[in-house]
C-alpha cells in the first residue's frame, strides 16, 4: 500500500476533468495556436482564448492582462526581474519578506547582487507582517513590493487587499506570489498589479502557470526575460503549450473556493482534534490560514526519526520540501521564533480535494504512535 498523500502544498494530483479536457489538445487538435493560416492553428488559439479568459474573470482581471508561464517559479522571476529592469531609472528599492518562497526570495537577491536594495520584512509569531512597519520601509525608491498570498509551508494569509492599497497610495508596484491561493481562497486582483499562479497546486499538470500584469491604473511595464518570437505581447516568447494552458483554465473553471474550502476545512480541524498529543504546537496562524494546511511541531522527538517512522503511512513534508535536502531549519520556521529543535520536529500537512475521512483519522493514529514509539525509545 502506498502511503497516504497530505503533501498538497508540494503538488497535487491531476483530476480526471482537468486531464480529460486536456487530451484532445495533444492527439488530434495539436495546432500551434500561433498559427493563423489554417483551422489547426485556429482551433489551438481558441481554445488558449477560452482559458486565458476563465482564468481572467476569475481574478477579475481582462484577458490581455494574463500572460501564460511554466509556473510559478518562471512568474515570480519575470515579475520581480521584470519590473526591476523596466523601472530601474526611478529606484533601485524592493520590498519583500523574510518568509517568501525562494522563487521570490532567489530573484532578490540576484537584484541585490546587480545594485538593487531589498528589504526583507520581518513576520509575528503568526507569520504575518506589520502593515505599519511594511509602510516605514517604503522609500522614495522603493519600485516594488512582493508579498505571497498564502504561505506553503504554515498557510498563513497575509492582507493582500490593505497591502496593496497601500502601495497605490505610495504609486509603488505590488506584486504577490499566489501559487498556494489561487482556488483555494477567493482571491482579486482589484488591488494587485501582478500576481503569479500555478497548475500544479491546484490539480493542473506541473509546467503551466501565468502572470497576471495589469494594464490600466497603473500600466504596468516589464522586461522580457525570454525574448523570442514575441508572444504573450512581448513579454514571454516561446510557443504556447495549448494543452497545459486548456488544463490550467480547467482546473481554475472547477475550483470552487467557497463551498470546497469548508469540507478541507473540516478535515484539517478533524486531524488537528484527533492529534491530541502531550507537546504538541501548533505552527502558524489559528484562523488566518489556507483551510487544507496543518504545521506542527512535537516536543521531545527527534525530527528525523519522526519523518522516518511515518514513512511508510503518510506523505508529508518537514519545513518546505523545496529546502528539504538542507538539513538547516526551515526559514519560514526560524522567522516566526519556533526553536531549532522543534523546527526539525515539524510535519506540515496539505490536506486536499481527495482526501477521505478515513485517511485523516489513519493520519492522525500513525502519527500519534509514532511519537508514543519513539518517546519510549
Ligand atoms: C510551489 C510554489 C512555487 C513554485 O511554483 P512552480 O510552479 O513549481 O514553479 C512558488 N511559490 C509558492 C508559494 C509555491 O508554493
């Protein structure tokens, strides 16, 4: 039996609609959307128009204004190099925070390498920022702003709206790394200039994501980082993928944050009532946080030796799996106080669209005689 999947901040599964309708796109219409001389071409384009305004409307944005990307890594980068080449002659200032995901936190520091600043805001024992520290940092020089929506390792949701109203108000970008909000949280981008998504946390396949770039109030403008035959206006050369982009449209048309949120909800409240262990924390925010994350840590065990004891029953991850192959504390973990040791001992739970009852309360039994076997030990 393979153990049971709760590492959906990672990934998820690819549902059977979302596959479905991508199918056709590989086989029998693979035209290249590109192509305006013939019906193989045509067929292509329609339906990369099709996706391109599901996912529109669903943030409130218009279809110009999403430009199609391999994920969220390739996103954060074009909009963070993006707007730092466009706006470098007014400022050389970013803003970001110390708990960002490295494909925010790497572009960063390879501005700082080139002359940029960054300041790398600080978080409560929550994980969320101050609003009035955030509005301190902004200077005269300050071109952007990045701040994820939703944390991939404690979940935690930052104030999206307020920040970005306070960027307008300061005539500074805002951009915001949503790759664990988008479908998971009713999320617009009525106060956002740029926002990165992803397929694959959202029951796409792996390789599709987009950037959302607005085009009025302000304009945002951006430098290539791919520069090619000038798709995407210009902003992201090379051929559009037709049967990611029809995944990635899908899974954004089938996502029902509202009603979907509160059966994720009440299967992480489910594991965290079952998980009635003597040291147990809780890490990260008791309400403000994505309804399918659970991180805790568990006292008077060794981090390893947990991992490997639950193994073979359940998937999860410690920390972020993307750091995972250091054996140093996870980042996010440090940033919000939790000590080393219960940092190592942490288990981050992604609960998702197809987990069952029946797996949560398996969940919750492994790991609480895990820790009974290993506290004897
Ligand atoms: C997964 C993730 C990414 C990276 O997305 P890819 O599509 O895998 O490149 C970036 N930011 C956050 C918050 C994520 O969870």
């Amino acid at each position: 039996m393979r153990p049971i999947y709760l590492d959906n901040h990672s990934t998820t599964r690819v549902d059977d609609r979302v596959l479905a309708a991508m199918l056709p796109f590989f086989t029998e219409h693979y035209g290249n959307p590109a192509s305006v001389t013939h019906a193989y071409g045509w067929e292509a384009e329609v339906a990369v128009k099709q996706a391109r305004e599901i996912i529109a409307e669903t943030i409130h944005a218009t279809p110009e204004e999403i430009v199609f990307t391999s994920g969220a890594t390739e996103a954060n980068n074009l909009a963070i190099k993006g707007v730092a080449e466009a706006y470098f002659s007014q400022g050389r200032h970013i803003i970001t925070v110390q708990t960002e995901h490295n494909a925010v936190l790497d572009p960063c520091r390879y501005l700082e390498s080139l002359g940029f600043e960054v300041t790398y805001l600080g978080v409560d024992r929550f994980g969320l920022i101050n609003l009035s520290e955030l509005e301190k940092a902004m200077r005269e020089d300050t071109i952007l702003v990045s701040v994820m929506a939703a944390n991939n390792e404690i979940g935690v949701l930052q104030p999206i709206d307020k920040i970005g109203e306070l960027c307008h108000r300061r005539n500074i970008l805002f951009h915001t790394d949503a790759a664990q909000a988008i479908g998971k949280i009713p999320l617009m981008v009525d106060h956002i200039d740029l926002m990165s998504i992803t397929g694959h946390k959202l029951y796409a396949p792996k390789g599709i994501g987009a950037l959302y770039v607005r085009r009025k109030n302000p304009r945002v403008q951006l430098s290539a980082q791919l520069h090619g035959g000038g798709h995407e206006r210009g902003m992201r050369s090379g051929t559009l993928y037709t049967p990611l982009i029809v995944g990635l449209g899908k899974a954004i048309e089938i996502a029902d944050p509202a009603s979907e949120a509160v059966q994720i909800r009440q299967l992480r409240d489910r594991l965290w009532q079952q998980l009635n262990i003597d040291g147990i924390h809780l890490n990260g925010h008791p309400q403000e946080r994505l309804p399918g994350n659970l991180n805790i840590s568990i006292e008077g065990v060794d981090g390893q030796a947990l991992l490997l004891g639950l193994q073979s029953t359940i998937a999860v991850s410690s920390g972020s799996a993307c750091t995972s192959a250091k054996i140093e504390p996870s980042h996010v973990l440090s940033a919000i106080g939790v000590p080393d040791a219960l940092a190592y001992a942490s288990i981050r739970f992604g609960i998702g669209r197809f987990n069952t009852e029946e797996e949560i309360d398996q969940a919750a039994m492994c790991v609480k005689e895990t820790v009974r076997s290993l506290r004897q030990t």
